[in-house]
C-alpha cells in the first residue's frame, strides 16, 4: 500500500483534495465504459467481463499499486494475446491463464524484477505496439463495416479474406461507424464538448440513432451477446488441474510479461505527468493481485491504462482516491444502466478500437524512429514489428529482444580494448611516478572495458600472439569494471601460456571486485601473490629492482 502511504504523508487524502480527485475519478470512470466493452469484445469475452475487469482492477491497483494516479483495467495491448488464449481456450482458460499470470506478476515484485523489465529496448517495444495496433485496426473490419465472418488462422489469411468480403459491407453499419469515428476524433475539438470524452459521445449519439431508427442488420450488444446482467458476478473459483497448469503456463508468461511492460510503462509516463516517482516493484504487486482477483468476479487480464490514466492527471487526480472513485463510477453504471447497454452498435465499439488502434501504433514516433536512429536499431523495430504481425506477439518480443541484446555485446565487445602500452605513452606517467625507462624486456597489455565472454577474443588475440615473447608481462586492470567466467577462464588460459613459455606474469590494479573473483578463480594464485598489485607503479619498481639487482 506504497501509494496510500505515499499520498498520506504528502496531505493528498485530506479534504480538500477529494474534491478534484472525486471529479477525475468520474470522468475516468466514464472514459472507462465503452473502452472496457469494446476491450472486452475484442478479447472474446463478454462486455460485462471488461467492466468487471475494470471495477476490481481498477480498486486494487489503486490500493496496492506502486504509482498513485495509475488507474488499472483491460487495456488495447492485450486484446491480441486474449483473443488468441479465448480461441484455444475458452474464456475459463483465459481466466485460468490471468490467475496464474497474477500469481507470476506478484513473484516478480517480490523478488524485486521489477526495475529489469525498463531494459527491453524502445524498437522493440515500439515495435510491437505499432504491431499490436495493426492487428486491432484490422481486426475490427468486421464490426466496423459490416462484414460477414471471416476465416483464417493466421493475419495474412485474415486480411486477405477480409479484403475480399469488403465489397459486402452493411452501409448503415458503415454509416453509424464512420459516424462514431467521426465523433470520438472531434468531439474533442468542439469548445463546448471538451470536458466530455469522445468515446462517450460517439457510444451515446449512435446508440440513440440505432434505438430510434431501428436499421435492419445493425449488430448491436444485444443482438451479439444479450443483456448485460446488473452488479457484479459472484466469487467464484476456477477449477485449477496440473493438465490446464501445464496448457496455460505459456500464455500466462505472455499475460505476465506483457502486463508488467504496460503497466510499468504508464506508471514512467504518469510521473513524467504528475511529478511522481512510482515503486516498480509495489507496481507489479498490486497488477498481481488485481489480474488473481479479476477472474474471480468473471473478469479477465488488466494492467496499467495509459490513456486512462493520462485522462486522470489531466483532470486532477493525485492520489489513490481517484481510482477508487473511477471503479464506483463503473460499478454505479453497471447498477442503474446495464439493461440500456443492450443498444449499443458493435460498429461504435469498432469506431471507437480503431482510434485506440490508431494511437498505439504511434505512426509519428514509428516513423520518426526509422528515419532517425542507427540502422541496427531501425532493423530490429522492422523485425520486431513484422513478426508481431506475421507471427506471434512473443515470438516478436523474444526475438526483438534477442536480437538487441546480440547487437549490444557486439558494440560491447568492439569497444573493449587491449593493447600494448609503448614506452612513449608511459613516458609521462613514470615521470610523474619517478620511474625511469621501461627495460625492453618488460611488455605492458592494458585492458580498457568490460572483460567479458564477448572481449575474450580480442584478449586473446592481443596477448597470446605477441610477435616475441618479452622476460615480463604486466597486465593493467584498472580499467576493466568486472569480469565475467568466460573472461577468467581466458585470462587463466592466456597466463598459463605466457608461462609455458617462460614469460612472468604480473597483474596489477584490479579494483575490489573484480579482485575478489581473480582469488575465486584461482588466477591469482597462478601468478602468485607476490605477482598481484594494487598499483602499476609498484609492479613495475618490482620489476626495475629486479633488473638493477640481476644486472650487478
């Protein structure tokens, strides 16, 4: 209860406060509905279930969160993932999956992961919103135009099938969607309706025209799903077995991950809004329970909004009683006006997801990107983005990410250096150090970056290839920030050959760290003790005593 605490100590809850935090939480609430229906529905779940979704959700992670203006419930990114797990599973599997995924979001709060998952990288997450937000826009065809159903496993199959039953569309259908549209993009605009969400408007006024003029062959909630029932369902428990464990564990790592992702992601941007500092970690505590808790009361996966939760700040929210006032607003709705919710066109819901769709593709920045970031980086948003399509939204993100990591080691390791030191450029040092000239039968190997499994070949190659072998060997440490077991292994198998071959080996300026794994190594006692300093000058006055006294 992070965010309670926080927004206690800062006087967010006092009196004066619930005023503007009531207000936010209202227009939130109203923000909510259609976008819960419409999520809902392009999820394969019934409309009720994305507003029972968006009440329990919404409460808990407002309670337990780590941001407190995050305002919590079925959101764009996941209508992919849930579709597919509703298609193999059913709605049931589907809960299952987001129970287990909110057991899984809980664990990685606990265990503090929740500052790793701000590493995935901007093209890859770009990549696969842009991606998300293709395959809504093209999903929605159907309900936007009218269309009769499609078949099709894959996007390609779909899109091609979709295309050809284009020239069927249902003009009023059509006509009420680009209406909607038309709404939900101007509304916004109009002075007078500013204050007043676009959705709202485009759900209400086709609403109405569909009651009043009653056009034929116009798919509404009613005719799609029946009545919305009024108040929340009762608790109930899904039947768990190892069978359906093991069948849904997949799919609910995708819940997981791409919950934290998205959750993680509004959190970072509401406090770039509000001035905020979020807990990560608490974070995806409170995500955890709100998507264990959802399916318990029909609902199905939530994760931070956001749009929604944007609409909150602007408003004036501050504190968690905006998003608990969000959830009795929908739970108040769902009360009084669930049985009018029957005349609602799927074509306004499909109006008002392609102008989510539409936002999360974010065309400017996706353009922008491509344009103006390194070629490797534009590769992986394209890849990235194709296979989200194409494929698979977690085979889009593991291979995004893999591929980013791939090209980050290769940069890495390009950017470690090892080189010999000449007697000019250790010139001025040993003049500041009082030293005189570096013997000739004494080579210096400086190592400057991170010794790891990826530098090993230019360490390799730097030392053990040497044109002739010198009397003594000094290898600085004293830029390399850690080592890693590949790198100790080659440093062991470097010196063991340098010593093979007569040369004595000496290692000098090593910081703490990467001292202590050099002594559980073993290297150090392979060089020996004696031949491990902490400073370079010291190594080499060894070294030049050494000759002074073989000389006399």
């Amino acid at each position: 209860m992070i965010a309670i605490s926080e927004a206690l100590r800062a006087g967010l809850l006092k009196p004066k406060n619930w005023v503007s935090n009531i207000i936010a939480g209202v227009i939130v609430g109203v923000v909510a509905l259609p976008l819960a229906m419409a999520f809902a529905i392009a999820s394969g779940a019934k409309p009720e279930q994305g507003l029972y979704t968006a009440i329990v959700a919404g409460f808990l992670v407002s309670i337990f969160g780590g941001s407190r203006v995050q305002i919590a419930g079925p959101t764009g990114a996941f209508i992919v993932v849930l579709s597919s797990i509703t298609a193999q599973h059913g709605i049931e599997g589907l809960q299952i999956a987001t129970f287990m995924a909110g057991l899984i979001l809980m664990l990685l709060g606990i265990t503090k992961l929740g500052s790793v998952i701000k590493f995935i990288p901007a093209p890859v997450i770009v990549g696969f919103t842009a991606g998300i937000g293709v395959i809504i826009w093209v999903g929605q065809w159907k309900d936007f135009f009218g269309l009769p159903e499609v078949t099709g496993q894959h996007f390609h199959n779909k899109l091609y099938h979709l295309i050809n039953v284009l020239p069927q569309f249902h003009l009023s259908t059509s006509m009420l969607a680009i209406f909607a549209l038309l709404l939900v993009i101007y509304s916004p605009k109009v002075p007078l309706l500013k204050r007043v969400p676009g959705p709202l408007i485009a759900l209400v006024l086709t609403t109405l025209i569909q009651v009043f003029f009653q056009f034929d062959g116009v798919r509404t909630i009613g005719s799609a799903f029946g009545e919305i029932p009024q108040g929340l369902p009762e608790l109930s428990i899904p039947s768990l077995s190892w069978t359906k464990v093991i069948e849904l564990i997949g799919p609910a790592f995708t819940i997981a991950m791409l919950g934290a992702i998205e959750s993680l992601l509004s959190a970072v941007v509401a406090d770039g809004m509000a001035g905020t500092r979020h807990d990560s970690n608490q974070e995806l505590i409170g995500q955890g329970l709100a998507n264990i808790a959802a399916p318990l009361f029909g609902g199905f996966a939530a994760t931070g909004a956001i749009a929604r939760t944007a609409t909150n700040i602007r408003n004036g929210g501050n504190s968690p009683l905006a998003g608990i006032v969000h959830s009795i607003t929908l739970l108040v709705i769902l009360l009084v006006l669930a049985p009018l919710a029957k005349h609602i066109p799927l074509a306004a819901l499909a109006a008002i997801l392609f102008v989510v769709a539409w936002n999360m593709s974010e065309a400017k920045h996706f353009i922008k990107m491509v344009r103006r970031a390194p070629r490797a980086d534009v590769l992986i948003l394209l890849i990235t983005f194709a296979l989200t399509v194409f494929a698979d939204l977690v085979v889009a993100v593991n291979i995004g990410v893999i591929l980013a990591t791939l090209h980050f080691l290769r940069r890495m390791a390009s950017s470690v250096e090892v080189k010999q030191s000449s007697a000019q450029e250790l010139a001025l040092e040993f003049a500041e150090k009082g030293l005189g000239e570096l013997p000739e039968n004494i080579l210096v190997f400086a190592v400057e970056g991170p010794f790891f499994f990826g530098a090993v070949e230019n360490f390799e190659r730097a030392l053990a290839y040497t044109h002739s072998d010198p009397e003594h060997l000094i290898i600085r440490l004293k830029w390399v920030p850690f080592i890693d077991i590949t790198g100790l292994q080659a440093l062991e198998e470097v010196i063991s050959g340098l010593q093979r071959r007569g040369v004595n080996v000496l290692l000098s300026g090593a910081n703490q760290r990467v001292s202590a794994k050099l002594k559980k190594a073993g290297i150090i006692e392979l060089v020996g003790h004696d031949h491990m300093f902490l400073l370079f000058d010291e190594a080499v006055r060894v070294l030049l005593n050494n000759n002074s006294k073989q000389q006399r």
